[in-house]
C-alpha cells in the first residue's frame, strides 16, 4: 500500500491559490495558524522576499487530482488498496 503523503493546493480551504491551506492540509496544522505566520513572516522580511516565495509556491505546487482526472486503471487499484 502506497502510504506517502503528497504536497498539493487545497481546493477547499483556499483564500487565493490554496498553498497554504494545502500546506496546512498536509503538515495537520489549521490553515489560518500558517496565515497568520506567512503574514508576520512578510512584514519580518520586507514583504518582497515573502511575496516572491508565495508566487513561486503557486507556480510549482500541483492541484489535487480529482476522480476524473486518474486514469481509470490507477482508480481502479486505489479503490481496491481502501477496501
């Protein structure tokens, strides 16, 4: 069983892309505890370098693949390995 946990953008916890909602989903960590730290983090850094990291991480994490989107043969094997 394939048990390694995936970087994506939340498509449901989002404010403008879902990086940091995605990175909440996948760290465990309420997304509104990373937002308050990414805004303290830009007003520490002189808001450019924090802009900059933010549209890179939008740029290079990948949305969540939806249901549609697998081939049918890997759905198939991910719907077996939950029963």
């Amino acid at each position: 069983m394939n048990t390694t946990k995936k970087l994506y953008k939340s498509d449901t916890n989002q404010v403008f892309s879902g990086v940091i909602g995605g990175v909440g989903e996948y760290l465990d960590i309420d997304a509104t505890v990373l937002r308050l730290a990414y805004v303290l983090i830009t007003i520490a850094t002189g808001v450019f370098p924090a802009i900059i990291a933010y549209l890179i991480a939008v740029a290079i994490v990948p949305q969540k693949p939806r249901v549609h989107d697998i081939p049918k043969s890997e759905y198939s094997e991910k719907k077996e390995e939950t029963k």
